[in-house]
C-alpha cells in the first residue's frame, strides 16, 4: 500500500508540474487507517537539494516523501490525533494551507468541526504557524451559525486582519453575505 501511495505522490508532484497548479496532501484523522497524521509520517524536500528527514513510527525511519508537494494542515484534524502541537512545533516547510475549525481533542470520536472556540485547538498557534508559511487559511465548518460565532472569536481574540487591509491596491471588495465560498467556507487572510 505504501509503494502505491508513493507511486502517486510521485505522480501528482509530475502533474503539478505539467499544469503548473500546487497539488498538497492533507493530514488526515485516523491514526492506523491513514499514513499521513502528523509530521513525522513526512519526509519533505524544501529545496531540490535539501531533504528533511522525518521518521515515522512503523516506516522504520523513512516517511512517505511528498517531494514538492504542498501540505495541508488540518489543525482540527491534528487536534484529534494528538499531533497539533508536534506541527506548530515543527511545521511543514512545504506547508501551503490550512483547514481551522476547532473540537474537544483526542477525546473526540469523530471530527464534529466546531466553531473556534468552543474546543482545545490553539487558534493563536496554528495562524502564528500559517503567517510564517505564508499559507492560506479557510474556516471549514458545516453551517452559517458556527462560521459566524468563529469570525466573532477572532474578532474578540483580535486574531482576525481586515481583508480591506490586504486585499491588492485596486482590487474589489466583497460584501460580507457574498463572502463566504461553498460550503460555509470563508478564506481569512492573515
């Protein structure tokens, strides 16, 4: 199964070439029935020249190599497995963007995307580690009510930038009711 999954890394990074858009792994939630949960089951190449080197408990030292691959973290995601810090100790150096939704940790069953701050993820740390990457944040919650009680906790937590502050000079503004993408998704700069 790992010599397919890497097989199709190696593909993907081929594609990503060819059309010229990033192509990134994203950490998943279930430890035993996913390789990729924290940053030790990676080996990535931040420079062509330059491999970082992650051992991976099972993988004997070797990780699954993303190459030039981007990665996605999921903090909520890493919450739940108990990885989140081990990522904003150490991130990704092909981090590329991250998924914010907060739940109760690894006493979660599941991965219910609640509303930032009503659970134990480190809103600071992971938009400290996103600024730093220069990745892309998305809020990914389930419904308008939980988007909106997460903007209003970044708001509170002064941890929220005015996209008017960011937004290059010239371009148009987008009312708040058309804001939001499918989904209830709503792209933060930072």
């Amino acid at each position: 199964m790992q010599v397919a999954l890497q097989q199709s890394f190696h593909d993907l990074e081929e594609a990503q070439q060819d059309v010229g858009v990033r192509v990134a792994v994203e950490n998943m939630p279930a430890p035993g029935h996913s390789h990729f949960h924290g940053p030790d089951d990676l080996r990535t190449c931040a420079a062509p020249e330059v491999t970082v080197e992650l051992a991976a408990p099972g993988l004997h030292g070797r990780g699954l190599d993303l190459g030039g691959l981007g990665v996605v973290l999921d903090a909520g995601h890493a919450a739940v497995c108990g990885t989140l810090q081990a990522f904003l100790a150490a991130p990704p150096a092909n981090l590329v963007h991250v998924h914010l939704h907060d739940n109760k940790g690894a006493e979660e069953t599941g991965d219910p995307h609640l509303a930032l701050g009503e659970g134990v993820l480190d809103v600071a740390g992971v938009l400290q580690v996103a600024r730093r990457a220069g990745a892309t944040v998305i809020l990914e919650l389930p419904e308008e009510a939980r988007l909106q009680r997460s903007i209003a906790y970044l708001e509170l937590e002064r941890l929220l930038v005015d996209f008017r502050e960011v937004l290059p000079k010239g371009a148009a503004e987008v009312p708040w009711p058309q804001a939001p993408g499918a989904n209830g998704r709503l792209h933060i700069e930072l």
